[in-house]
C-alpha cells in the first residue's frame, strides 16, 4: 500500500515528523549562521553574532562584510534551497518519474534559453552590465525570461508526456528535449561577441552572491508566490500520485492541477535559475531524502521539509564552496554536483523500491 494512503488514513506519526522538523530548523540556524561567519576574511563568531544582532561593528570593514556580502550570499542559498527541491518534488509527482528535475528534464536549460535571449541578443544594451544598470527594469527582464523559458519547456515535455506513458522514455525525451536547447544556446553563443559570451558562461557556473538589493527582493517574492501554490496544491499532488483515474473520480481536473502545477514549478526553478545559474541536483536529491527521512510520500510532510531540508544542504554547499584560507570561491554548480550525485546513487542503491513512492 503506498505511503500516501496511509497517511490519508491517519496512520502515518505526526508527533516523529514535528521532532524531526524541529531537528532540521534547528540545523538550519547552526550552518546559516556557519555560513556568515565563514569566508576569506577571518570574523570572530562573537563579532560576527553582535553584527546579525545589533547590526553594530567595531569594524566597518567587518560591518560592511556581513550586511552587505555574507547575508545577502546566505538568504540566496535559503530562498534557492527551498525553491529547487520543492519544484523538483512538483516534478517527480506530475510526471511520476523518480528522476524527474528541472535540471534532468531540461527545465534549467529552458531557462537558460530564455537568460540566454536576454544577454546574448545583437547590441550592447542587452548585455549583463547594461541590465544591472537599470536596476528594477533589468531583473524583471531576467526574471521574466527565465520563467517564460522554464515554462516553455516544460509545457512541451508535458505535451509529450500525454502520448508517451513510459517513465524512463519520458526522462530520456527530457534529456534529449534540454540537450537541444543547450545546442541552441551554443549556436548563439558562436555568433555572439566575446563579452556577451564571457557574461554568460559565467553566469552559466552558478552563483548566490550576485543577488542583491531589489533582485533579492524580487526573487524572494516570486519564490514566496511559488511556494505558496506548491503548499495550496499539496492535495492536488497527493491525488495525482494515486493516478489519474483515480483523480478524476476524485473531482479533480487534471488540465488545471497540471496549469497550477507548471505555474508553480515555472517561477521557482525559473526565477533562480534567472538570477544564481544554473543549478544542478538539488531538485532531485532533495525530495528522495526527504522521503527517506519521513517515510511518506504526503505532500503536506513533504513540501516544507524539503524546504528545511534543501535549504541547509544549499548552504552546506556554499560553505564548501569557499576553500577556507583562501580568497577563490568556487561555482557552487560544481559543489551541488559533487555533493548530490553521491546522493543520488545512494538512494537508488539503497531504496530499491523507489518506484514504489510513485505507485
């Protein structure tokens, strides 16, 4: 019997779910705040404590550090660690497919595509420099791309999926659907200037210490709206994981829970994409974890931990991504890769039911 029916029977432990959320909020503080304090520039815990409280330093440099650098950094991995898992989770139940992701099924390169349209276009004016000039205007421009990108693509894998029922064809058409836009890409980036394809491949390394200001802002509040569809839609995940007849019979339309579904999907996977790159792994790891640690596959578990859960492998990933005594930091793409592939195989060589959670 899956999970989710016990769950929807009442049988599954709320009290062990609580402690353990309780456990992941509590992990959560500790590496945030390991995340401030570490960096290339040595700040005793205790100052770096006073500045998160008081916001008072003996030293400005220090002062100016932390505001101004570190958290910002550190509220990018909160807002991307709960965005990708959580769209991931959408993913996995829409399509049914354990290793569905936004990056395995091409919905990051979607994104990228649309990036891509905004800093690879003919001109100067739509470089990465002259998009950070004008401020508000710029990011919505980003932001904007990048969703309608994600949203493209996946809204084409969905159509796909109507007439192939076959999880792992379908995760290969995602794979083949995402190398193609990579192609695209690639063909723009060859007849784009040297400088706009510099913007980009950097872009395309992954990074959460670009996003200040109004971006942070912004990306918080379009996160916040696609969280706040996914945790609405937690029913309407549950029932499509029974499958669809089974939903229909339920009173629910399909067309619309899959709208809501790409919709949500779409502004989380899409906004951060949009403005930290590309970031691979976490989508995927994240939920197979969360389903491993609270044995269940009922979305109203599943939804905020893997928030907690996504969060603080996110920020774990940053700190890693430092190289301590050093002041080079490291694509946290490569980090998140290093890190969540081993994760995967992991789960797949320890959870050989894995199909189960979709059944």
């Amino acid at each position: 019997m899956n999970v989710a029916i016990h769950t929807a029977t009442g049988k599954y432990n709320w009290t062990a779910s609580i402690g353990k959320m309780t456990a992941l909020a509590l992990l959560l503080l500790i590496v945030f705040l390991m995340d401030v304090a570490f960096g290339s520039v040595s700040i005793p815990l205790r100052n770096v404590l006073d500045i998160m409280l008081s916001g008072k330093a003996e030293n400005p440099a220090w002062l100016y550090i932390i505001k101004e650098i570190r958290i910002p950094k550190a509220i990018t991995a909160v807002i991307a660690g709960c965005a990708l898992p959580v769209s991931g989770l959408q993913m996995q139940t829409l399509f049914r497919n354990p290793l569905a992701s936004p990056s395995i099924l091409g919905i990051s390169a979607g994104a990228g595509l649309g990036v891509a349209l905004v800093m690879l276009s003919a001109g100067s004016v739509t470089t990465i420099y002259a998009i950070s000039e004008l401020g508000i205007s710029g990011t919505w421009l980003l932001l904007l791309a990048g969703s309608l990108g994600a949203a493209a693509i996946m809204l084409l894998i969905l159509g796909i999926s109507v007439r192939i029922r076959d999880n792992v064809i379908m995760l290969v058409v995602g794979v083949m659907i995402g190398n193609i836009t990579l192609s695209i890409i690639s063909i723009w980036q060859y007849f784009s200037s040297p400088e706009q394809v510099k913007d980009y491949l950097i872009w395309t390394f992954g990074s959460l210490g670009g996003v200040t200001g109004s971006q942070l802002y912004l990306l918080a509040t379009v996160v916040a709206v696609g969280l706040l569809i996914a945790f609405a839609s937690s029913k309407v995940l549950d029932t499509l994981l029974l499958g669809e007849q089974y939903a229909r019979s339920m009173g629910l339309t399909i067309n619309n829970a899959r709208l809501l579904i790409i919709g949500s999907t779409s502004l989380l996977a899409g906004s951060v994409t949009a403005f930290c790159g590309p970031i691979s792994f976490i989508g995927i790891a994240v939920p197979h974890l969360a389903r491993s640690l609270f044995n269940t596959s009922d979305h109203r578990v599943l939804t905020p931990a893997c928030c907690l859960m996504g969060t603080s492998l996110m920020l774990i990933c940053d700190i890693a991504s430092q190289l301590p005594g050093s002041n080079s930091v490291l694509p946290i793409n490569v980090i998140t890769s290093l890190i969540g592939s081993p994760i995967v195989i992991w789960i797949i060589m320890s959870r050989n039911n894995l199909k189960n959670s979709f059944r």
